[in-house]
C-alpha cells in the first residue's frame, strides 16, 4: 500500500517585537547591561565586546584624543554616542569623532545621546565582531546614505586582518575605500596627519601603560629641566662671585 508523503514545511519564525519610531527609540529604556541599535525601526541588541574590541576601542580613542589636542581641534571623540542613519534607523558606533558644538546640540536634548541626521560626525569607527556582513555592507551602506565623511573598519579577525577605509572623494560618487594590511600604516582623510600603525591598532598595547610611559616621560622631562634651571643659577652665583672679587681688587667686572 503505498504511502502519501507530506513534506515537512518549515515554520516561519514571525517577528513578534514591537516597532519603534525614532523618538520612542530615543526614549526606550531596556536591560540596563544592553545596548540597542534601531533598524528599520527594530530594536537590535548589541554583543558583549570582547577584551580584544575593547582594548582596540580604547586605543583609538586614546591616539585620537591626543591627535585633536596637538592640533587644538575643537572636536572630541567619544564611545557610546548614537548616530541616526535615517528616518527609522540608528547606529551606536565604537568610535565617533564630531564637533564639540554638535556633542552640546545632542546633550541639549532629552532622551539618549544621538547625533542627529543632519548632524554629520567626522569619523565614525567599528570594530568588526560576528556580524561581518552588517559592518562592512549594511553599516557602510547606512553611513554613506548619511554623508559620513570617513568610515573605517578595523577587522582583527585572523586571517582576514584589515583595516578598511571608507571616505567620501571630491569627484567621487558615493564611498572609495582602502584596505590597510599589517605591516602598513593607515592615513585618514579627514585627519591626513593622523599616521597610525595597522599593527598596533590590531593588536593594541593598553592604554594604561602608554599614559603611564608618557608620564613617565614627562617627569624625566621636568627633571631635566630642573636640573638645568639649577645649573643655571650656580653658573650666575659664581659669575656674582666672581664680579664681587674683582671689585674687591678695584677692577671693574664689566670693562672686563
């Protein structure tokens, strides 16, 4: 007797979370230990970031800072700052460099800290996690709609290491982008004397023990200096003495 087969029909998984306009979202008070993306007005849970995506975060932060500083730009930089992408999506990248003026704009306003659509941060940065897709099309896609000037991506993934920049070209429709390897160093655009070591932002030293070097540095510096200032003020009192000696031999230090 022969037997009628019934294919097994796989069952759609059906999206069931609410969708959120753009106000509600700035609005939106979840988990306190998660951060929410919007996209297309769904709420979308950040990963933990690993030790690696950390340090790497807070090594750009750390030689950006000091690049800005140096120049006396009037700009900060800053984590955790949300970068509305369009009308029903924005984005928390792992680093964000805009004006200082735009920072006060977004701090004025109620609710969570986002820049937005037509406040156009500098440089936008994500370090690449599980998602890879997300970060290198659907992100880049995102930022190039919102004429972000410069996107990098740094990819510490072995085997696929890379840093791959993103910037908008006079002339250009849409992004150019440049892969930077190990071994190189990568250039920014928007900041072209900003030089950084592929190596180093791939595999960064803590920050930590650069702050504690370079204060190290500078009391060496302050040593140095002292010891100089204290040089100097020996060398004028012997030049007193010296005057005063040859006054008491009737001899006139300055005809001297």
């Amino acid at each position: 007797m022969s037997q009628s087969i019934v294919p097994a029909v796989e069952e759609k998984q059906l999206d069931t979370s609410p969708t959120l306009t753009f106000e509600e979202y700035r609005f939106y008070q979840g988990e306190s230990d998660v951060k929410y993306e919007l996209y297309k007005g769904k709420l979308i849970p950040m990963p933990t970031a690993t030790i690696l995506h950390i340090k790497i975060c807070e090594y750009l932060v750390y030689q950006l800072q000091r690049y800005l500083a140096e120049h006396n730009l009037d700009l900060v930089v800053k984590t955790g700052l949300g970068v509305r992408t369009d009308e029903d999506k924005s984005r928390i990248p792992d680093v964000v460099v805009c004006t200082q003026s735009l920072l006060e704009q977004a701090a004025a306003r109620p609710g969570a800290g986002i820049l937005e659509f037509d406040e156009k941060p500098l440089l936008v940065v994500e370090v690449v996690s599980e998602n890879r897709r997300e970060d290198y099309v659907i992100k880049r896609g995102e930022y190039e709609l919102a004429n972000v000037p410069e996107y990098c991506i740094v990819d510490p993934k072995t085997g696929k290491q890379k840093i791959r920049l993103f910037a908008l070209i006079e002339g250009e429709d849409g992004y150019t982008y440049t892969d930077f390897l190990p071994g190189e160093e990568i250039v920014s655009v928007v900041f072209p004397e900003l030089v950084l070591s592929v190596d180093e932002i791939l595999n960064p030293p803590l920050v930590e023990e650069l702050v504690k070097a370079e204060n190290g540095q500078l009391r060496q510096l302050e040593q140095e200096a002292a010891m100089e200032r204290q040089r100097a003020q020996e060398e004028h009192q012997r030049a007193e003495r010296l005057a005063a000696r040859l006054r008491e031999l009737g001899v006139d230090p300055d005809a001297v």
